[in-house]
C-alpha cells in the first residue's frame, strides 16, 4: 500500500492500494475514531458493484450505516440533488462528530464534499474514488461543487476529506470510455511538472502501470494543494486544459464528457502556444500526439462564439481577466493572465 500524506488545513492520507475497499471500515475508522454513523453516498452504476461491500465492512467496523444512491451522470450534481442529501443526512440524526462517504467518480465526491461542507456546517467526508479520473484528481485536494445552469462547479466549498482510498481493482470495471476520460488528467499531471511520467506515458500508452501513475498523480496534486490551498496562486496550474475544456464541455450541454472536454483544451493550449512561441511546435506534438494515442479527442467544432459566451461564465474569471495555464516545456507551465478579448483570440490561434 502506497500513502501520500496531504498536510493541507486538515492533514489526511490518500492511501493507494489493491484491495483496500475490502479493509475499507478499518482504514475509515484509523481517521475517525470518534464516528458513530456514516453515510454513503453513491451512484447507481457504482453502488451495485461496490456499494454492499463498502457498506459490510464499515457495519464490521463498528459504524451505523445507511446509504443514498444518486441517478449516475453529471446531470445530477445539481442544487436539487443537494438538498436531497442534506435532508437524508437530517432524517438519519448524523451528528457533527459523524461522516459521509463517496463511493464513485468526480459526480458523486465534488456533491458529497459539498454536503459535507453544509450539513451541520461541516462533518467530515471519506473519499473512495471508483473512475481513474477520481482517484488521480477530484478526490484530493478538497475542492467540491455542484453545477448551476450558468456553468460547471460554480457554487461549492473547501472540504478536505478525512481520507482517501483509493483502491486501483475497483477500476478494473470501468467501461474503456471512462477510463479514456481519467487519462486526459493523467497527461495533465505530466505535462504541468514530470517529464518522467510523460515519457512512461509515451512509452507504454494504456498499459501504463497504475500505481505508479496514480501515485505521482496525487503526489503532485498534494504538493500543489499544500502551496496553495484555496487556489490563489499556483493550485490554478491544475486547471491546464480547463479553461476551453469547461466552455466545450458547457456548450455540449454536458454530453461530451469531462475528459474528452479537456483533452480538447489541453492541446489547443498547447497549439496556441506554440503558435505565440511559448513552447516550441515539437513540444505542442508531442502532447497532441500523446492525447491521440490514448484515443482522446483533441479539437472541436463548436463555434469560437459559443465558447467565448461560456469562457465569460467560467468561475477561473477574475474581473475582465482570465488566467489561461500555458505549456513553456513538458514537465513546467506558467499562468499567462489575459484579458478577456486577447483570451479569445489566444484561444482561436489553437484551434
């Protein structure tokens, strides 16, 4: 078992690990000794896989257990969908020294981590990432959200997790499409700051081994977490590929998946700043070519018009500025501040 220990406002481990879902209520239990309840959160196509396993071995562990599953997909990190949960967790008597848990993708830990946040101003959140996607980046770093109409991940909170388990067998059942889509954030991690990864990446493509990668994943999330934990200075190079990926994502009405979105933004960022001479034409390539070799898509045909609309709603907005994350070599990036107008055209130069 491989730990990372994140000493962000609350101190916690990510531990990573086959076979820890099984050990799931010890681990639980290590980080919250005083928890009486706790309640998991999930989905529809998690919780039938994993769902009575996580819940036996919490019930061996000693805690009351009760469960609320969710209609899967991005549709339902909504503000209907929590106050749901908030009054479930009302209706259950959970008290401040209780938890929650999520057990799924990105969907289900950004809206237990909210509610978690709310409820009784704060109880504590386990995180049991089950896609690829969540265990390399939403389950660490304790941003959470739920989507508004206007745009994704605009209204949420802070809330570091207790601990995060992440256990690499639960991945085994993902559909290859949504293990594609935790890949583009993977490639993220290596373009921002390891070449080392990035060149395992190029070398071994899907074949990867996962618990290296998801180690070095969620060690350079820690480290960027723990340099800036409320995303007012360098956190926001985690959103390389974002920016764009977040409008396109908008403009698909959310049928296009996250992933997908920002493998897109990632390598027109990277066309456009070869285009502007911040990286060199063969380092945008290579990251073109590496987001095609894992069969992600890596442009769009959506109007330049509709983007722009969904950039001005993107919650990275500061003012009449906006912080595009720019490649200068695999393995370092820097924010380039734009304003609004020149993001537009810089965008347009990647397209």
């Amino acid at each position: 078992m491989k730990r990372v220990e994140v000493a962000a406002s609350g101190r916690y481990e990510v531990l990573i690990g086959s076979g820890l879902l099984s050990r799931a209520g010890v681990l639980v239990r290590e980080a919250l000794p005083k928890a009486e309840k706790i309640a998991v959160i999930s989905e529809s196509t998690v919780f039938p896989l994993y769902g009575a396993a996580l819940c036996e071995t919490l019930e061996r562990a000693g805690f009351e257990v009760c469960e609320y599953v969710l209609p899967a997909g991005e549709a339902s990190k909504n503000g209907e969908n929590l106050l749901k949960i908030l009054n479930f967790l009302a209706e259950n008597r959970l008290t401040r020294s209780d938890a929650a848990a999520a057990l799924g993708g990105g969907m289900v830990g950004d809206i237990t981590g909210f509610a978690a946040a709310c409820y009784l101003r704060g109880i504590a959140c386990v995180q049991i990432p089950t896609t690829l996607l969540a265990a390399v980046d939403s389950s660490v770093g304790g941003k959470t959200a739920i989507d508004l109409t206007c745009g994704k991940n605009l209204a949420g909170a802070f809330c570091q997790p207790a601990r995060v388990i992440c256990d690499p067998d639960a991945l085994g059942t993902l559909p290859e499409s949504v293990f594609t889509d935790g890949c583009a954030e993977v490639i993220k991690y290596g373009v921002l700051r390891d070449p080392v990864l990035f060149s395992h990446l190029e070398e071994r493509g899907r074949s990867f081994e996962l618990e290296y990668v998801l180690e070095r994943c969620v060690s350079i999330k820690r480290d960027y977490v723990c340099a800036d934990e409320f995303d007012n200075g360098a956190r926001r190079q985690l959103n390389l590929g974002h920016t764009l990926g977040h409008a396109v994502e908008a403009n698909s009405n959310f049928e296009l998946s996250h992933g997908s979105c920002v493998a897109i933004g990632l390598a027109v960022v990277a066309r456009a700043a070869a285009a502007r001479g911040i990286c060199t034409h063969e380092c945008a390539g290579r990251i073109v070519s590496l987001l095609e070799k894992f069969g992600l898509p890596v442009k769009t045909d959506a109007p330049m018009d509709a983007l722009y609309g969904h950039m001005l709603s993107d919650k990275k907005r500061l003012g009449g500025t906006v912080n595009i994350i720019v490649p200068e070599e695999i393995g370092r990036c820097r924010v380039l501040p734009l304003a609004v107008e020149a993001a537009r055209e810089f965008m347009e130069a990647g397209l």
